[in-house]
C-alpha cells in the first residue's frame, strides 16, 4: 500500500432535506498524523445518496478500527461541527492539532469545531467537550449542544420529545429535544461579574459591565459583558455612530481580531455586533473566539438578549437574526436562566483514515 493510499479518507453521506437526485463525487485531501514531509494527495471519495435512514444505519452499526475515525458532520444554522462518538472513554479520539487539520476547509472536513460525546460526570448523562478548529478548547457552545443532543438522539435511537443533561466546561446544561425537531435548551443563569466573565472592564451597573467605554484603535466602543460559560462582549455601536449600527458593514475580518485580542479580555473574548430592529427582534453578527467570523452562535445570542435588556433595548424574550437564521431566546426572570430553541441538522456520515 502507498502512503497515499494509507491516508486515504473516505465518506459516506446523506442529505438530510434535500438530497441531489444523482450521487456526486467530490475529492478531500487530509492527511491527520505526520510532518510536513506527508503525504497531502490522498483522494477521497464522497458520495451523497438516500435514503438517509440507510446512511445513519450504516454508520451507527459500523465499529471504530484501529484506523478509521467515524463521525456525523451537525450543523446548527450553518455553525458546522464534526461530531464524534467518545462514549468509550474520557479521552478525545483526536488531539487538539489532529482537530483543527480536520476542521480545515480545503484539506480537510471543513467545520467550525470538534465535538466528542463523552461518559457523564458529576452526575450527568453526558460530558461533552470541543475543541475549535484553531485547536483551542472553549468552555461550551450554544449552537454545538443542539447538535449535540440531536446525535445523543440518533446514538441512543430516542424518538420523541426527550431532556438530558450534559456536563460541560460552563457547568450543566439541559437540552430538550422538541416534538417538532428543534433544540431547546436551558443554558443557565448569566454572569455578570466582570471578573467572573473575565474582563479587567471595571462594573459600571451594579457590579455589572453594561454599556463600558473600550478603545479599540482609537475609536471608543459602548460595550456589555457577559458571560454564558464562556466570555462575550457585545456592542451596539461606537460612542460616535449617530444612527443604529449597520451591521452588515462592518468589516468583521478587520474589526473582530481586534476585540477577541484585546487586553482586556485575559482569556480572549467573542464579540457580537448588534443591530435592533424592534425591541423583540434582534439582529447579530459575531466574531468567536478561536473561530473567527461564523454563521451562528448560539451563547452569543443569548449574551446578546441579556446585554439588550441590561441597556434596557428589548424584552426578555427575542427573535436574534444570525447569518446563519434565527434563534428564540428568553431570559427569564423568575429562574434567572436564559432558555434558547433553535434547528440542529445531521449533513452527513463518513470515516477519517486515523
């Protein structure tokens, strides 16, 4: 066998609405260990075909070899992750350099992160953790626990409406899966601590950072902080826009680094940029920390409902516009938790030379 052929990898895919009605072919070139002198040309082979039940049978009765790393590609409004099935051990599959070569878009899966379903703890059902596709590990993510729960519902063949809980890096979170298919999960009490969140922002509102002043290069941003488990700053505009920010021309390429790196923020921060169109409809764009510009994010969105009514811009409950779609999000007020309901899709099945 060549080398090339070694690392070959090789899907086996299903549509998950609409499927073509020929198969298509497509190459992936993806070579997960070694240095620079590997290999890079192994071809792959990926064909979508239906009916989708036959594809997840396929891949859910298939055992992990001692080379292959089997995996369902989730979307949650376009916020792709490769999900993987690590109920055997506590253990990633895959080190955090193996992820980011898979989650690369033109050598690899292409994803905005790993997701690895692992045994519970601390009580609960399941422990999920994630690495993103720079490689870096973030607490939790919203968008990810729909996906996360919807591949809990095909492992374990559930059918219905079904809860469980999920230990996380951002503590326990409880997702519902709903009867007509979307995720709705309950993602805790928001913390507004500054130094909780973290940020070296001092509290400007009851201990909270709401509405602060951050000088980004020379032009001064109103800010919010909030933490959902993992760290947000999200913004409504600088000091001298005299009209609603217009979100979709900012330059998030140029503007979004500059946010998740600041010094204010020790531990790196995602950012949102906020557009309001009505005070129960929000729209958003955001920069995660160690992903970059993404179609959605389901802890931004929340962060964001709770910045709005700390600014007193919206209600408790919101429809938050992303690129990706919507997400309903609502902050209640007699529990203090933050509940957000949005889709969770399986895009396909395939296997990994490993």
């Amino acid at each position: 066998m060549t080398p090339a052929a070694a690392a070959t990898t090789s899907f086996a895919a299903a549509a998950t609405v609409a499927a073509p009605t020929a198969p298509f072919r497509a190459c992936v070139r993806l070579p997960l260990r070694g240095g620079p002198g590997a290999p890079r040309r192994a071809v792959a082979s990926m064909a979508v075909s239906t009916p989708r039940s036959a594809a997840a049978a396929s891949f859910l009765e298939r055992r992990e070899s001692e080379r292959a790393l089997h995996f369902v590609k989730y979307q949650g409004l376009g916020n792709d992750f490769i999900m993987v099935d690590n109920r055997d051990s506590s253990v990633p599959k895959v080190t955090p350099e193996e992820a980011a070569k898979l989650c690369d878009r033109n050598f690899g899966i292409g994803a905005d992160g790993v997701i690895f379903v692992m045994p519970g703890s601390n009580g609960a059902d399941y422990t999920m953790r994630i690495f993103n596709s720079d490689g870096s590990e973030p607490e939790m993510c919203g968008n990810g626990v729909r996906c996360f729960a919807r591949f809990i519902a095909e492992l374990e063949n559930l059918q219905g409406t079904h809860s469980f809980t999920i230990h996380t890096g951002a503590g326990l979170i409880i997702p519902e899966i709903q009867s007509d298919g979307q995720v709705k999960v309950d993602m805790g009490e928001p913390i507004l601590s500054g130094p909780d969140i973290p940020t070296k922002l001092l509290a400007t509102k009851n201990k909270a950072v709401v509405q602060a002043e951050l000088d980004v290069e020379g032009r001064t941003w109103h800010v919010t902080c909030v933490s959902m488990g993992n760290p947000h700053c999200v913004t409504f505009g600088a000091k001298d826009l005299k009209q609603v920010l217009q979100v979709d021309d900012l330059k998030l390429s140029e503007i979004g680094p500059k946010f998740e790196h600041h010094e204010m923020f020790p531990a790196r921060t995602n950012t949102e940029f906020v557009q309001v169109l009505s005070r129960s409809h929000l729209k958003m764009r955001v920069w995660e920390r160690g992903a970059g510009a993404t179609l959605a994010c389901g802890t931004g969105a929340c962060a964001v409902v709770v910045a709005a009514v700390l600014e007193g811009r919206a209600e408790r409950k919101c429809v938050v516009d992303l690129p990706g779609g919507p997400l309903k999000i609502e902050w209640r007020e007699d529990d203090n938790h933050v509940y957000m309901t949005g889709p969770a899709e399986a895009v396909f099945y395939g296997s990994v030379a490993h």
